[in-house]
C-alpha cells in the first residue's frame, strides 16, 4: 500500500509520495494536469512504489473542476481515490502549526491527511447524474445572463437608449431560445432514465416544489450516497451550529451554511411558497410545538437492504421514521430547520424552545 498526495492546480499535478512517514523520506514529481499525460502519471507511481495500481491510494484536493478530470481517469484504472475537502485540509494543517504554503508542502499535508484521518474512497457520480448537473449548470448560467440582459435593458430604456435596447433585445431573444433547449433537454434527460424521472416526480408532488427545485434536488441527491437525511441535511448547510462555552459564552445558534449556497437559495424560495400552499408545513410553522408532520423536503434515501438503489420518501416524519430507521426526534429537528425555525434555548427538562428566525 502507497499513499500519495497530488496538489492540483490548472497547470500542473505535484505529487508527492511518501516513502516513510516516520522518517519523513518522500519522492516528489511535477506533472501536466492533462489527459495525455495522466498514463505517466500512474506509470511512475507503479515504477517508485512498486505496487499495483489497486494498491495506490492517492488523496487530492477538490479544485474546482481541474481535480475532477484526473480522479476519475485514476479511479477507472483501478486506483483508491480520495478527494478532500480543501478547508478541512487546511484546518489540519494549522492543527499541526504549518504556516507557510508551497505546492510542494500542500502535497505533503494532503497525503498525511489522508494518512491520518483515514477518510472514506471517493465514488464516482453516476453518468446519468453526471450530465444532468452539468445541463442544469449550464441552464442556471444562461438565466443569470438573461437577468442581467433584462437589467440592463430596463436602464437603456431608461436613458432612451435605442440602439443599446435593440442590442440588448437581440441578445435576450437568443438567449431565451438556449434556455428553453436546455429546459427541453432537461425534461429529455428525465425521460431517458426512468428512476431519476420518479424521483422528480415523487418532489414535485409536495406544494412548494417546482420544475427547477425538484431537477437540482434529484441531481445533489442522487450524486452521493446519502445514508441519511442528517447526512444530506449536513451536506447541505441545514444543520445547526453552536457556539457555547461555560457560563458566559452562549451565543445564538446559526445554520452551518456549508457548501454551495445555489441550493439552498433555491431551497428557501421552496419553502416560502410551501409556508403559503402547502398545510402539512404551514401548520409546524404557525405551532411549532405541534405534532410535527412537516413533510420532507429530499429527506429519504438510504441503502435499502434488498440491494435496490436509494428511495425517495416523501412523507410525514412518523412514517419516514417507519421506513427508514430514522428517529421522529431526528426527522422532526431537521425539518423545523428547513422550515426556518431555530432553538433559542433548553428548558431544566432539556427541551428546546423553537422560535423562527428573525
């Protein structure tokens, strides 16, 4: 077994392998980060370590997207592949007291963080899911340039600008047409692979989730293996976070706020219009000490023991606590986050009082 760490940028690959971790003997080699030169790469690796490339483990930070063409050529040829999450990498890396930083020192620590916390291999997405975030990555940059076409169409109108609107109508005229393909294209990509087809279908059904919603939510939750609804709650920012310490410092929690916050945007909207339409939400949030029946909003999924992929519950706390194994206390805590309610503070019984953020 061969640790590695690889410090990725769009240029270039600085790997690091380490030899001895005691004794602090290491081999280092610099690489270009391009497909062509990814069989190097590995030929080397297997050539210094001497082992096989089952036998590799290589830890690499997520980079945008310039780590994602290397781990998948690495994972497909049969090597372990981590990708860490860089601020963890670096919070590890103060642990230690590293102060400065080099390409060469950041392969180091992203091996002997991967040597030392012992994270989990990383999995690939599914293809399918794969090329539907791309096609909604793609739609959600054409309607952000359509905002800010009408922005700027609504300023030259203003001004009386006639041959910037005319500009500016043209430009929205195409690219409304692209939006509407990528939409289309979408709608197709559901049709083709039937199982993410039900799993929009099943979002959609609960008031306050629409087209664009329910395709981001299929797409995030499909793309990892969520064994939990805690565990996607927490991979989404949903979770509290507190900061208490002896009898003077209890500061109000707050939500994590991790990851990418386009989700979560669109999540809240979700949650406005549900607050309005739908009774099973409307009713926790006007009583917050009521029976709790908040439908989940992408709180299934799982591993089903049979062998079947991961379902998608969309149902009362109490029946998914049925199905899943999951608690209706745990259900119930994380549904009031998503339906904008913090705990203020615990009761001599060890109660939260829920109040809604202000």
């Amino acid at each position: 077994m061969a640790h590695i760490g690889i410090d990725v940028s769009k240029q270039k690959l600085d790997c690091l392998w380490v030899r001895d971790l005691d004794k602090g003997k290491i081999k280092t080699k610099v690489f270009s980060n391009r497909h062509q030169d990814y069989p190097g790469l590995l030929d080397w690796l297997v050539r210094q370590t001497g082992e096989a490339a089952d036998e590799l483990h290589v830890y690499l930070e997520a980079t945008s997207i310039y780590h994602e063409p290397l781990a998948y050529w690495l994972h497909k040829a049969g090597v372990t592949v981590y990708v860490l999450n860089p601020a963890q990498v670096r919070h590890h890396a103060k642990g230690m007291g590293v102060r400065s930083k080099t390409d060469r020192k950041d392969s180091m620590i992203v091996a002997r963080y991967g040597i030392e916390r012992k994270p989990q291999p990383w999995q690939p997405e599914p293809p399918e899911v794969r090329e539907l975030k791309r096609l909604i990555n793609r739609l959600e940059t054409v309607e952000d340039d359509l905002q800010r076409e009408r922005n700027r169409l609504e300023k030259a109108q203003f001004n009386q600008d006639a041959k910037a609107a005319e500009s500016i109508g043209h430009m929205l005229a195409a690219l409304e047409s692209e939006a509407r393909r990528l939409r289309q294209a979408i709608d197709d990509h559901f049709d083709t692979h039937p199982p993410l087809k039900r799993d929009r279908a099943l979002l959609k059904s609960i008031p306050g989730i629409g087209p664009a919603l329910s395709a981001r939510l299929v797409a995030t939750l499909r793309s990892r293996d969520f064994r939990s609804a805690r565990q996607a709650a927490a991979f989404l920012g949903l979770v509290p976070v507190l900061e208490e310490s002896g009898t003077s410092v209890k500061l109000r929690s707050r939500l994590s706020k991790a990851g990418a916050p386009g989700i979560r945007r669109k999540l809240y909207m979700g949650a406005v219009v549900a607050i309005r339409r739908n009774p099973d939400i409307s009713r926790p949030v006007r009583a917050p000490q009521g029976a709790w029946q908040a439908l989940a909003v992408g709180a299934g999924g799982g591993h089903a023991k049979a062998g079947a992929h991961r379902l998608w519950r969309v149902e009362v706390a109490e029946r998914i606590s049925a199905a899943r194994g999951i608690s209706p206390l745990a259900a119930g805590i994380e549904r009031r986050y998503l339906l904008g309610l913090r705990p203020r503070q615990s009761t001599a019984a060890g109660t939260l009082v829920w109040t809604a953020i202000d």
